[in-house]
C-alpha cells in the first residue's frame, strides 16, 4: 500500500489511507482557520462529515460544484464564501469541485486544499478550464496550484465501477499526451509510464477483485502520477478535443475522455512512435491506441461519443472550434483530419493497427 508525503516549494500532497483525520491540521499548515468545504450536489453528505472532521475550522459548505466549472457557480460560491467569512477553501469530490476550488482560490487569494475522490488529477496542477457563453477557457498560473492534497484511499473506495473506469482512463490521458509534448522531460517520461502502469494494473485488478483496496491504491497513486505530468507539461490534441466538447457542447468530462483518448492515440501514431511505443509498454498491450481501446471494450467504458448525446451533425462544429486555437501536438491539427477522428469516435469504430498510418 502507497504512504507517503511529497513537498515542493509551492505544493504538499499526504497520501495514505485514513488520512482524511489529518485535514483540519494540515489546513491549519496553511493558515487556514473557518473554509469553505465545496462540492457537488452529490457529494453532499461527504462533504458534510469533511466540515464535521473539521469542527471549528469549517466555515459552512457548498454543494453546487457543476462540470467544465461555469463562472455562474464560481460566482455564487464567492457568495457564498463572503456570507460564512470563510478564509479558505477545502474541495472534496473530484475535477469538478476541485475546478471550482480552483476559480474561487485564484480569485481570492484564499489557501486551498483538496480531497481527490475520484481519479482527476487536476489538483496536483496549475491549470483550470472555466465555461463561459459555451466556450471552455483553459488559463494557467502560480495562484491556482492547491496548496495541499490529502489522498485517502478510503474515500476512493465506493466509486462507481464506470466511473472508476472512466476516471482513471482521463487520468491515462495526461500521462499519454506527456509522452509527446515537446517540453517533456526523462523525469516527465518516468512518471507519465509509471503513471499508465499504475492504473492499467489497478483497474485489471479492480476489475478482478472489486473489494481490493490495494488495486484502489494502485489506480489512486497512478492518478497522482499523471497529474502531475499535466501540471509539468503541455497537453495536445486530445485535450484540445474534449475541452471542446465539454465545454462547447455539454459532453461529460471523463468519459468524453475515455471515448476520445484511443482515437487521438491513433490520430498522432505515426508522429510520435517512440510515445506510443512507451505507452504500449505501460499499458501492457501489443498497441496502445487499439489495446488501450480494447482495454476500455473489456471493462465496460464507453467507446462512443453518440453514446454521450454528441451527433454526427456535430462533427464539422467541433473540428472547427478545436482547429480555431490549438495545442501544440506531434501531428499538424488539420480540419479534414479532425472531422474523421471526430466521425470514427462518434460511431465508436473499432481501432486497428494500420490507422496508425493514417
């Protein structure tokens, strides 16, 4: 089992199991006397036993965190936030409410810390994504990296099985796309492989066992891993895609992400096959963007974007607004190009080996 504690200069992440009773203290590291514990409608209850394990130190909740994180709840959390006094932000659940821990940290300057329940990885980064009039913005700063993560194992535990799935597959995705960033690093490669491993194995083992908390360890440490690789380096196409998707047209976060990821995978191939060849190894498949997709096949995820309520319809949109402004990525982003890689994910084509030529 994982334990450990890992500082840097502007971040502190505690990873274990029951460490959810160190929260109110490690708040407190960080100067944080009456905060605001945020999370989705959801996450209600647990977010009421985290202010009960704060005692004293919590200032009230709010349970309105809402995917792609909309300046409108941004706004009434400040609200709110003003209303109870509170000094600081705690974020329990998973990218959603961390989003909005984020926005509300970054605009008060107010200390933050998150409890991850999901497999996100999003706190351990300097990045948020915010909706406004249907468009997803992605900004990056010192002032939005939570100041603390406290990972308990143990509020991993009842996640769903397709969220589960669905969850650590978005986390797969930062490690993916940090395999062929340009500003990689040999220290960026050793995460993002050991990262794919970690979370291939714990949803094998997962999916064997639904009661091993070790394969919850495993898919949690994995998450952390590709986090960071997201925090460390630029991301290409693949999130270009599914933050214009989710932002611009309402598609859910992390399983936008398992759907899309193989097809991007295959979409890049040919221009980055030392990436792929790394991320085959990890993954433990022969090929990783048909393997990774036949992976998510044999443990129940989605691998159809209509699945999702997207249309083929749709399809020249997207590729419009994702060519419009896009990420550095190994293959030219091209229209044409984007409009198969969109039409392939729509109808859930099954991925082969060749497509990587294409």
């Amino acid at each position: 089992m994982h334990s450990f504690e890992h500082d840097t200069d502007a971040s502190r992440t505690v990873f274990g199991t029951g460490t959810l009773s160190r929260v109110r203290d490690e708040l407190r590291r960080v100067g944080g006397r009456r905060a605001l514990v945020l999370s989705t409608p959801g996450q209600r209850a647990l977010a009421t036993r985290v202010a009960g394990v704060l005692g004293d130190a919590a200032a009230g909740t709010f349970d309105g965190a809402a995917q792609h994180t909309p300046v409108e709840v941004t706004d009434a959390a400040l609200a709110r936030a003003k209303e109870v006094a509170a000094d600081s932000v705690v974020s329990v659940g998973g990218g959603s409410t961390t989003g909005l821990g984020k926005a509300l940290a970054s605009r008060t300057g107010m200390p933050h810390l998150v409890l991850p329940t999901t497999y996100a990885g999003s706190e351990v980064t300097p990045l948020l994504g915010e909706t406004a009039h249907g468009e997803k913005v992605t900004r990056t700063g010192p002032e939005i990296l939570p100041e603390v993560v406290v990972y308990d194992v143990e509020l991993t535990t009842t996640l769903p099985w397709p969220v589960t799935v669905t969850s650590a597959v978005n986390a797969m995705a930062h490690a993916v796309e940090a395999l062929y960033a340009d500003d990689r690093t040999a220290d960026s490669d050793r995460m993002a492989a050991e990262g794919l491993g970690a979370l291939a194995n714990g949803l094998r083992s997962l999916q064997r066992d639904p009661d091993d908390v070790d394969a919850r360890a495993d898919l949690l440490y994995g998450a952390w891993l590709a986090g960071r690789c997201l925090g460390t380096v630029g991301m290409g196409l693949h999130h270009k895609l599914c933050h214009t998707l989710g932002g611009s047209f309402g598609l859910p976060h992390a399983a936008t992400h398992t759907v899309v990821l193989p097809h991007a995978m295959a979409y890049n191939a040919a221009a980055a096959p030392e990436a792929m060849s790394a991320a085959a190894a990890a993954l433990g498949v022969g090929d990783a963007p048909s393997g990774l997709q036949a992976l998510v096949v044999r443990l129940g995820g989605p691998i159809s974007l209509r699945d999702l309520g997207f249309d083929l319809t749709d399809v020249p949109r997207a590729a419009a607004l994702a060519t419009a402004r896009p990420y550095p990525n190994p293959r030219p982003v091209e229209h044409d190009g984007l409009v198969e890689l969109l039409t392939h994910a729509t109808d859930g084509a099954t991925i082969h080996p060749e497509q990587e030529n294409r």
